[in-house]
C-alpha cells in the first residue's frame, strides 16, 4: 500500500519497450533493475501486462483513442452518418414497443 506523500516513477513507453526487449534475450527481470535502477516488481508487472496479455494492449507504442476530426475522410462521415440513423430508427422502434 502507498504510504502518503509517496511519489510514484512515470515511465515512457519506451523505456517500457526496451526493458521487454531486453527480458526477450533472455535477462532476468532482476538483472535489468539493477542496470536500469527500476524496481524488479515493476518489471515483472510489464511483463505480466504486455508479454503474457498481448491482446490487452494491441497497439504497443501507437497512439491511442479515436481519429481526430481533422483526419476524418468523406467516406469516414458518411460510415458515422449510417450508424447514426440506423440507431435512431433502433431507438424509434424502441419507443414504440413500449
């Protein structure tokens, strides 16, 4: 448990990728924390979330979240437009059942 006023270590998503590289080769996850001054623990929890469950994390070192508006194409707005009106006539049917 966090005691208080503890501070926690943020690390980028490269440094992520180069340590799961590194257990790759064959290094212990304890080799590499005392090389890299990164608790073992949170080795082995990296490794546990991207290695073992790579389907969790699909898109290592990508950008997340939607595209941004500005990257939207014609075709993409007219898939959005479908959609749209295909869950109002849903919602519509909806309301009417009851």
């Amino acid at each position: 448990m966090a005691s208080k006023g503890q501070k926690f270590n943020k690390y980028n998503e490269e440094i992520i990728c180069k340590v799961l590289k590194e257990l790759q080769t064959g290094k212990s996850s304890l080799q590499i924390s005392r090389e890299r001054n990164i608790p073992a623990k949170t080795i082995r929890t990296w490794k546990l979330k991207r290695i073992l469950h790579p389907e969790m994390y699909p898109n290592q070192g990508q950008k997340r979240g939607r595209l941004k508006e500005s990257n939207l194409t014609k075709e993409d707005w007219k898939e959005r437009y479908e959609i749209l009106k295909k869950y109002q006539t849903f919602l519509k049917a909806q309301r009417e059942k009851k």
